[in-house]
C-alpha cells in the first residue's frame, strides 16, 4: 500500500503513447494528474506553459538508442527549473544510460516493463521528499521535535546529519550510511525508523557480510518446506519480515557479485520468490542501508554495481569520524563514563582535566565503540574516583600498547596469532567482516586462519569477492 502524497500535476515524457496512456491512468488512480508529450519540444512547451511537480522522462525518442536525446532533454528541463524531480525510465537493458542521467542530476529512475506499486512508491517518494523543507534547527530543537535518544553530541557535523534524517525520516526515502567503523551508522539506521511513520512496524537487521552466498536467496526471501535438503519447514525470508517496517542492510559493501544482483532485481520490483515456491510475494519496506567500505572505489572497480548504488542512494548520509569532531569526545566520554558506571553499579567517577585533555588528542580510529571500550575498560580496571590519563593510556589500544599484546614465554608467533583472532571475533561476536577490518586482513584471508589454527566458524561460510 502507498501512503498517497497531495494531488500532483505530473509531465509524462515519451514517444509510445501505450506507455503513455497506461501511466496517464495509473496516476488518475493514484489521485494525481498529468499532461502527456510525445517529444521533447513538446516537453519544454509544456513546461515553460504550466508548473508542474515532477516529471516521468523517457531516455529514447528515435531509433538511435544512445539515450543522446534523453540526455539532453533532462538538462534542459534542469535549465528550466534545476528543482523539479525528474525520474527517468528507461529498458532493463540500457539501465546504465538511467545512471548516468542520476549522474546528471535526476532524482531517480525506473526500469520498463515497471510493476505498478513499485512505481507509485517511487513517484510519492520524490514527490514527499521536494515537498519536505530543509531543517535547520539546532540540537536542542531538533530533540523537541524529533527522538534521538542514543545519539550523543551537538558538533556541527553531527547535527547536520540529524537535521537530514530529520526532513527524510517520514518519507519512503532509501537511505545509505557511509562512515568508518564505529561511527554510530547503526544508531542513525534505528533513528530513521524511529521516526518514521513505519516505527509501529518491524526494523530488521541483516548483517549482509555475515551471510554466506549459497544462503543469500533463502535468508532474504524465505523457503518453502522441501526446497532444498534441510528445509524441514517453511521459513519468513528477511523481506517478509520487514513488510510495513523498515529493512536495515548493513555492511553492503560485503555484498558479492551474484547477490547483488539479486538484491537489486527485489529492489526494482518489489516481488520476491521464496526458494522453493512459484509465487512471487511482496514486501513494502523501507530500505536503509550502511556499509564502512568505500563504496564509489568499489564501484570503479567493477566489485559493487552501480545501478544497485543509485537504488539505494537516494539520501546519503556520511558519518564524521571521531576525530573530525573533537568537540564531541569529551561529551562523549562523560556520557559512557556514567552508563557503564550505572550498568556495573560502581561509584560515579570523573575524568581528570588532563584525561579529558589526553582523549581530546587521540585519533580514535575505532571512532565511538573505541572511545566507549576505552571508558569501559578504564572504570572495570580502576577503583579511583577520579580517573586520570595514565588510566586511560593504560586501558587504551591507542598507538600500540605492548601490555595488550604480552604473552607468557614461549609462545610461537602462530599461538598469538590465533590467540589474536578469538579475541577479535570475541569481540565482534563472530562477525566476520569486522574482525577481519580489525586485524587488517581480507575475509578470505581471515578463513584461511581460522582452518589453520582449527578455530570454529560456520562451515557453510565461503569466503566472499576477496
Ligand atoms: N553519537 C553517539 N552517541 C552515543 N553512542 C554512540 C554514538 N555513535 C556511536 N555510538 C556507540 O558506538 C558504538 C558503535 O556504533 P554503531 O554500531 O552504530 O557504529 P557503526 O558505524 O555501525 O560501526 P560498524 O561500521 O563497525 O558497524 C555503539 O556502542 C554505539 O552505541
Ligand atoms: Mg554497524
């Protein structure tokens, strides 16, 4: 079901005039109204005549198929009025030529033949999001408006973020987290859910690092009974779950090759078929995805589809690092130090000036977990009230700390390895992907070990893209 947006006048751009009549009456029915142009002169006559609100353009008008004339008739309705939403649609086969218009500045795109939902739902989002005013309110403000519980700190860098989240959180909008590990994109995932009209419903979260390829289809989109060997019963993919709700991908970045196209064929339809089943099924849910890895690096070098990026990158939002907001670690500090004071039921404590000093100063390449584990450590170790940096320093990883890494005589350069490696994934709870990010080594590279040094982890795993 679409949440349906205030009537809005739409140009329908393109030379078939079935396509044209079929679009013409879904958005009737969908309580909108539109205007049709066959050509782009015809467009621009029509634009130039009547304001409209958003504009659905094909990408060929002749049969010469480079897109050439669709790629300058979108900027020439961008000369006309750089503001006006325009959601391009163009054949499966020439997806790439919608990518590089996105490139040029329209809003979104939707491949031929479309599933009429799924087009509704992008036409009343980008008609939610150019009629959402930009949000300017400070911290305070924003916290009277808006529930950010969790989310601690008022550097600049922060609250532009949250003033983002704020305008997009009630429209359908994707959303894509980007920012180094520990930056807090799981904390802005809940927060868009939370305040999105959705939050009555489920936020599912799927590690996409943590599942192996074979298991791709049948975790995201479910199985029937008998689909395969171990399938004793029936079982809710991730999409089912998160139908009405919002589905949180995390760690897309780790996404092969075969799954991601996957991904993004349920993305572009919004119809799944459970393994094992020959219906298609549907799911209404909102996508937000984060990732720490690159991702336009990925992209240029061919490991991450571009096509899947523009599906899911309409708002992005890129978390600061710690150390780009110094402003915010004292705050930050105090704040853990009271929690994990209260969780362990231990005394209040303080940091000394020269301590809050020495933490204002790290680089923090773990970002707010680092800082945080760095707080735990130091009030689990220490008795004093007041605590100072040597107690920080000592409790830190920070620059290489040679008493994290004593080990009793005679240990071989492989036991510490493998020592290394259990407490890494002890700390990530198993996951791979990040203790692989933690010990700086590639996920293959991470298995490989493992076997070596006979550590457990999910045989079924395969090692991913590297
Ligand atoms: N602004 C913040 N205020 C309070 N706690 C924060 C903030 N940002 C992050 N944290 C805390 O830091 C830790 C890491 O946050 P989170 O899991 O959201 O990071 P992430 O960016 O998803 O990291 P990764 O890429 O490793 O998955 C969590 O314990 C979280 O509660
Ligand atoms: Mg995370």
């Amino acid at each position: 079901m679409t949440r349906l947006s205030p009537p809005a006048r739409i140009l329908i751009i393109d030379d078939d005039p079935s396509v044209c009549a079929s679009l013409k009456l879904l958005l009737k029915l969908n309580g909108h109204s539109s205007s049709i142009a066959h050509h782009p002169s015809e467009a621009l006559e029509y634009l130039t005549a009547e304001p409209f609100d958003l504009v659905m353009q094909d990408m060929n008008f002749s049969r010469n198929t480079t897109g050439a004339e669709g790629l300058s008739l979108l900027k020439a309705i961008q000369d006309h009025d750089p503001d006006l939403p325009i959601i391009l649609m163009t054949a499966w086969a020439t997806i790439e030529l919608a990518v590089t218009g996105i490139k040029q500045g329209a809003s979104d795109f939707v491949a031929k033949p479309w599933d009429n939902p799924q087009l509704m739902r992008i036409i009343e989002t980008n008609l939610q999001l150019s009629r959402s005013e930009p949000v300017n309110a400070n911290r305070q403000t924003l916290d009277d408006q808006f529930d950010f519980t969790g989310l601690i700190g008022d550097d600049p860098a922060l609250t532009r973020i949250l003033q983002v989240v704020a305008r997009v959180a009630r429209t359908d909008a994707p959303v894509l987290i980007l920012g180094e590990t520990g930056t807090g994109k799981e904390l802005i995932a809940e927060a868009i859910h939370r305040n999105s009209t959705r939050n009555d419903a489920t936020l599912v979260k799927v590690n996409l690092g943590g599942i192996p390829t074979s298991l791709f289809e049948s975790e995201m989109f479910g199985h029937v009974r008998g689909a395969f060997t171990d399938a004793h019963r029936d079982r809710q993919g991730r999409f089912a779950q998160a139908h009405q709700g919002t589905l949180f991908l995390d760690e897309l970045g780790d996404l092969d090759a075969h799954c991601q196209s996957k991904l993004l064929r349920v993305l572009q339809d919004q119809q799944y078929q459970p393994l094992g089943s020959s219906d298609s099924e549907h799911s209404n849910c909102r996508i937000v995805s984060a990732t720490s890895r690159p991702l336009s690096e990925l992209v240029e070098q061919g490991l991450f589809r571009e096509d899947l990026l523009y599906r899911l990158n309409l708002i992005m939002v890129e978390m600061p690092p710690l150390r780009h907001r110094r402003d915010d670690i004292t705050v930050l500090a105090r704040h853990f130090l009271a929690e994990i004071s209260a969780h362990y039921q231990l005394p209040d404590r303080q940091l000394s000036q020269d301590a809050n000093h020495w933490l204002s100063v790290q680089d923090w390449p773990g970002n707010v977990r680092e800082l945080r584990q760095t707080i735990e450590r130091t009030v689990l170790m220490t008795d004093q009230v007041i605590i100072e940096r040597v107690h920080l320093s000592d409790q830190s990883t920070l620059g290489g700390d040679p008493g994290q890494l004593m080990t009793p005589a005679g240990t071989t350069l492989d036991q510490m390895q493998a020592m290394m490696i259990e407490a890494s994934m002890a700390r990530h709870q198993g996951n791979i992907s990040q203790t692989a990010r933690e010990l700086g080594i590639s996920r293959a590279a991470l298995y490989r070990r493992m076997d070596k040094y006979s550590i457990a982890h999910d045989s079924s795993d395969e090692p991913g893209d590297d």
